[in-house]
C-alpha cells in the first residue's frame, strides 16, 4: 500500500496551545549573502503592470506593511531568527498597486480559479464564506468543528484566504475560487481518483493545482526518483499520470517537496524527469526560511528546512513555509505552522495573482514568469534555463531557480518593445521623449493621459503612461553661459542667461575684425558635433550701440537637448536684436531678444514635428563706479530660451497582443501635444563685479528662477563666484 505524507501543524493561536515536536530532524543549510543590494522598484516598475508610477507609494507599502496578517506574519523561527514570509516573497509590494484609486489592492486572483486536493476543507471559516468553493470532490464536502484534520484547511488560507478584520492570516490570492479536490491522510490513497479530481480541475478551469503531499513506497519509504517509477508506483498510477498530462496543456500542477532531506527528490515534485512533457505545467516547492531586510528589498540570509530540489530543480523554487493559517477548530481559529506543504500554497496563490494580472497568458507562460524572476541572489546557480532567446535564469540542485518573488514576476522582463505605425517594433529604453532646453514639462502635460501598450520578451502585455517616458525640463546651466564667457573675457555679466548658441556649448570664433560694421563668426562646440555660422552688423550710436545678428546652427547629436525619436540631427536658424543706452551719469539699460525655428526628423512613436519655434528676452539696468571706480552693478531680469510654438504628432499603440506580430494586431491612437510650455522661466539677477587690479577681476552674483525649466512652481538659485585674471 502506498502511504501519504504531509507538513506538520502547529497551533499557536486562540489559547495559544502547541503540538507537534518542533520543525523535526531536518538537515539546515545556512548560506551568508554575498553580492550588490537588490534593487528597490525602478522606473519600470511604472511600465509594467502597474498603469501609472502613481500607482505605486511608500506610502501604501507602508499601510500594507501595517495590517494584521502582515504584523502577525514577523516570525521568530528559534534557532534562525526572524523571518517574514508575506514580505520575503515581495507581496506586500504587490498589495499596495492601487491603478484606479478605489480602495483596496487591484490584485487579489479576481475570477481566477485555483484548484487544490488536499484534506476537506472546514468551509465555514471566516477565511473562505459562501461561494468561495466550485466544488467538493468527495463526499464530505467540509469538515466539523474540531474534525481530526486540520491540514486542507490550512493549505486553503493560504492560498486563498480572504482575510478577515484582526485575522493574521490573508490569502495570496484572496478572491480567487477554489476548486478542492479532497483526500483523507488516514486512508489508502486511489490513483484512480486522484485522476478525477484532476480532470475536475481542469474542466473548472482551476489555472493551478496545489498537491501539500507526498507519497511513499509500499516499504514504507519516501517515495523519490530514485526508488521509484511510473511503472513501479501500483494500479492506477499510469492512469493518474494520463490525467496529469491532460491538465497540463492547460494548467500548473504545484507540488510540495518531501520535508525530510533526502537523497533525491519525491517521485511526484520530480515527476518530469521521467515524464519530461510536464515540465511545461510542473512547479515543485521547496521550505526555505528567509531573513528578509524590507528597508534594502534584500534576502540576507537563509536556511532550508526542507529536502533539496535534487532532480527537480529546472522547475523548483522555494518559498517559506512557516507562517500563520486557518484552522480547523473553528471558523474564527488560527495557528503557525511549518512545511513544504505551507510553501507550496504561497507558489499557487501567486500563479492565481499573475493569471489575473495576464489575462492573455497560459498557465506555462505564468509558470515561466515564476521562475525566471525568482530571487537567486542568495546562492551560485550551476545551471542556466533559457525560457525564451534573450531570457534565461540560473538554478542549482539546492535550491532551484531561487525564492519566490511575485512582485518581480508581475514586472517586463527581458527586452520590452512597442509596435511603431510604419510596422516596427520600438524597444522601451528607445521610447524616451525630451523637449530639453525649450518645452519645459509641455510633453509630459501632454501625454499624461495617454498610454502607451508594450510586450515583453515573455508575452507579459503592459501598459504605461507615455508621460512616465519623458524628461522634464531643466535649467540653463550658468556653466555653459554666461560665466564662461565672462572668463574669457567676452561677456559683461557672469549670469547672462546666453543665446541660442551659447546654451548649445558653442563659442564664437570671429572670422573678421572685432571693430568692423559686419562681422562674421564660426560656431563651434570644440567635439565637431555641433557647428554653425554667424553674421552680424552692429550700430553705433552717440550714447550706446544697436546689434542685429543672423545665425544658423547644426548639430549631429541635436539641439538644445530635444530628442522626438529621430536620428538625432537638428538644425535652426535665429534672429537676434540687442541695444544698448547710456542714461545718463553711469547708468545704462540694455535690452536684447532672440527668436528661432528648429527643424529636426521624426522618429520613434513620433511621426511629425511641426513648426518648432524658441525666443528668448532679456532686460538689465546697471551702475558703474558704485563703491570704487571701475566697478559694475547690475539688475537683470530675463526669460531663458523656450519654446514658444510647435506641435508633436505621435501615433502611439494603447494595446499589444501577446503574441504574434504586435503592429498587425496593435490597437493605435494619433496624438497631437504641444511643445510650448504652460509657464515661462522668468529670472531675476543681481551682480556685482570689480577689479581687484590691472590684470584681475572678482564677480559676484545671485539670481532667482521662477517656473525653472519652464516647470510651473518650480524655482532655482544660482550663485556665482569668479575671480578672473589676465595675461
């Protein structure tokens, strides 16, 4: 007779009673971490799942992090220490996603069924209530108060558990349905029903099937692949792994991992490697108790308190299995236990959230996400498994592909793209918009409301806001302007806000005499990268001059730091006016402006760029001789370059399907935005300059920038400091 085999249950709830004998004779493996911090979420955290970067804050994280089954879930494991299995496994993160500002997670297995065959179920409990079930396979469809066995109804909560006020239990999936296939740990086991509770499974739909057991040999033994076979395991078997096949064409079949260590894995976790066409819809979950660091995301340290992935490791991870669940005393009761069997359900619970998450994926496609995203950080994988060309992920015999992570599962992987209107496919690191110097935060106001659909490497179809791929604007650096060239000697004031040239890092080379009526200028940016020509003609008058200058300017790389998707080239033309007026005394005003068209290619997501134009404007009234002859005072006030017309035409795709070519089946949107910015930069200077002798001279100045970058209510400072001396 074939035996079955479970995890251990320990009650520490209403009572606080115990049983058991501890976590049993098990061999502990502890591995010190190694290696750079994992990465707290990035910027693709808003380009996955999530819709919005909105739709993530540490705020939220924080407030999931609070709750009860969260607080109760910080577990002193003796001999360990502290482990936190709901955060380990990153599904805090995945509880604070809130994409349409309702109350409560977006993920919970929404119409997901999830299947389990397991001990019956007390359905009663505050964890499950009415409709939560599809179906009981046997007979006894729950169990009473105080029934002789608390295991199904442990493994269910876990799954999918809806929580409750107080509760410290809540589900990894928590609105999915279960279907519960019942067995009874006290009696033989039938293969042949086994078979039809997996067919059950499969017509309800269930995308997972939790199995928290094992089997053993008609010795008595741990049945493994060692010792054991299709042919080998009794009547019925065969029939029983005919009916696993069927259901995995379109299903994930999850099995526990013996508890004690052995020398090869359970026959059932490490069923394909003599039946290799399961692997596509097999998962085999190990125990690993995992000291988790929620402030740097990282795994710090861990143990197995299980037997090894052994055999099993292509399609093995792990998960900790010492946590709070149902139990089955009462419909309000509670305990901690630990075991395979309480890993195994966090692993189906996840697959329910991704098959929500993936509406248009197979249970293999969820299954692989699981895998090539489980956290390996903690171990030196022998082995790589590539899912898909570009994909791949490393495992050893220990440990599998690593621990669980179903926030990471739930992000792209791999190299994203979005499908272009002339029939490309444009990777996301390519998707990037920038009106640099001139649209402020025009681009992002204006595709704040407009999504853009992608596909990752592995069928995983996002949506994310096109805003979240566009730089805002920056300040003119002072660097690149005015206190350059008042190092050379070619300016008058430190914090001149500079021309449209000048913000592109290039100088003037005069080509004729500095005296002369016309003058003509090359401009160059010393890299050859960007280059132009300048003709200008100067007035002079009795108390002042008068300056009109025409220039044109090319630049390889672009200008003024605008990339619409292009090949990167960029030309403009400008026209500029400056005057200049003694008032009387020392006292003089100067005004000057700039106008100018840019034209530069379309390319990317962007089909047009149309009529771009950019002005600047400036005004300054000085003093000379103010505290010691030869010293200059200064009040300025100007509006930097900006933009002040132009349109993006886009055509940008707002759904991808998850297969097979994405522009054909893309659905596309035109978008017009306007690059001209909601608010100017306005800049208010003061300056002082004087010599300090014949050859040198010290400036000092301040300025304030209002709506800096053309950004509405942002505001900069700017000092300056510079000491200048002349050969």
């Amino acid at each position: 007779m074939f035996g079955l085999a479970a995890g251990g249950l320990w009650r520490r709830g209403r009572g606080q009673r115990e049983r058991g004998g501890g976590l049993g004779n098990l061999v502990r493996v502890s591995l010190g971490l190694t290696g750079a911090e994992l990465s707290q979420m990035q910027t693709a955290l808003g380009g996955s799942f999530i819709a919005r970067i909105a739709d993530f804050s540490a705020a939220r994280l924080a407030a999931v992090r609070a709750e009860q089954p969260f607080q109760s879930n910080v577990l002193n494991v003796p001999g360990f220490g502290v482990v936190r299995p709901l955060q380990a496994s990153r599904l805090d993160w995945v509880r604070s996603i809130d994409r349409d500002g309702v109350a409560g997670p977006d993920l919970t297995g929404a119409n997901v069924v999830l299947g389990m065959i397991d001990s019956p179920v007390l359905s009663t409990h505050e964890q499950f209530g009415a409709g939560k079930f599809v179906n009981f396979a046997s007979s006894t469809p729950e169990m009473t108060a105080g029934g002789p066995d608390e295991h199904g109804t442990f493994v269910a909560s876990v799954m999918a558990g809806r929580g409750a006020p107080g509760a410290p239990v809540l589900g990894y999936a928590p609105d999915a349905r279960i279907y519960a296939g019942q067995i009874s740990y006290q009696s033989a086991l039938s293969y042949g029903n086994l078979a039809t509770m997996m067919d059950g499974a499969r017509l309800s739909g269930a995308v997972a099937v939790n199995n928290s057991w094992t089997v053993t040999t008609g010795g008595g033994r741990p049945a493994t692949v060692a010792n054991s076979s299709v042919g080998s395991m009794g009547a019925g078997f065969s029939t029983y792994v005919d009916a696993l096949s069927r259901y995995t064409q379109n299903g994930v079949v999850v099995f526990a991992q013996f508890n004690s260590d052995e020398t090869s894995s359970s026959i059932l976790a490490g069923l394909p490697a003599e039946v290799p066409s399961l692997e596509r819809g097999w998962l085999a979950v190990i125990n690993v108790l995992a000291s988790y660091d929620p402030a740097t995301d990282r795994i710090t340290s861990v143990e197995r308190m299980s037997g090894a992935c052994l055999e099993a490791a292509r399609w093995c991870l792990g998960a900790t299995g010492y946590l709070w669940g149902a139990d089955a005393t009462g419909d309000s009761d509670y305990l901690v236990a630990a075991g395979t069997s309480f890993a195994a359900p966090q692993v189906t619970g996840a697959l329910g959230l991704l098959a929500q998450a993936f509406p248009a994926l197979t249970p293999a496609q969820l299954r692989n996400r699981l895998l090539a995203t489980a956290d390996n950080s903690f171990f030196t994988p022998t082995h790589m498994l590539e899912f898909v060309p570009g994909v791949e992920h490393g495992y050893n015999e220990e440990f599998g592909h690593g621990f669980l992570n179903v926030r990471d599962a739930l992000m792209p992987i791999g190299q994203s793209g979005t499908p272009t209107a002339a029939g490309t496919v444009l990777p996301m690191d390519q998707v990037a918009l920038s009106g640099g110097l001139l649209a402020g935060d025009a681009l992002a106001a204006g595709l704040a409301d407009v999504q853009v659909g992608f596909r990752d490497q592995m069928a995983g179809t996002f949506a994310a806001p096109m805003s979240a791929f566009v730089a805002r604007g920056t300040p003119v650096a002072v660097s690149v302007t005015g206190i350059r060239d008042w190092a050379r000697g070619d300016g008058m004031r430190a914090l001149e806000g500079g021309d449209g040239a000048a913000v592109n890092g290039m100088a003037r080379v005069d080509l004729t005499d500095a005296g002369a009526d016309w003058r003509l200028a090359a401009l160059v940016d010393g890299s050859g990268a960007s280059a132009g020509l300048a003709v200008s003609r100067v007035w002079e008058t009795a108390r002042g001059a008068v300056t009109a200058e025409l220039s044109a300017m090319r630049g390889s790389d672009g200008l003024f730091g605008i990339d619409l998707g292009g090949d990167g080239a960029a030309e403009a033309v400008s026209a500029s006016f400056g005057w200049r007026q003694a008032l009387g005394g020392a006292t003089e005003l100067a005004l000057e402006a700039e106008v100018g068209r840019i034209g530069l290619e379309a390319g990317g997501l962007v089909t047009d760029v149309a009529g771009l134009a950019y002005a600047r404007a400036g005004v300054e009234l000085a003093q000379r001789s103010v505290l010691r002859r030869g010293d200059r005072l200064s009040l300025s006030v100007e509006t930097p370059v900006g933009a002040v017309a132009g349109r993006v035409d886009m055509t940008v795709a707002s759904a991808v399907p998850s297969e097979g070519a994405m522009a054909a089946a893309a659905s596309f949107a035109p978008v017009s935005v306007s690059m001209v910015p909601e608010a100017r930069e306005m800049d208010f200077g003061v300056e002082y300059a004087t010599p300090l002798s014949e050859r040198s001279d010290l400036v000092m100045g301040y300025e304030f920038r209002t709506n800096a970058g053309h950004v509405a209510g942002r505001t900069d400072r700017v000092a300056v400091l510079g000491w200048r001396l002349s050969f």
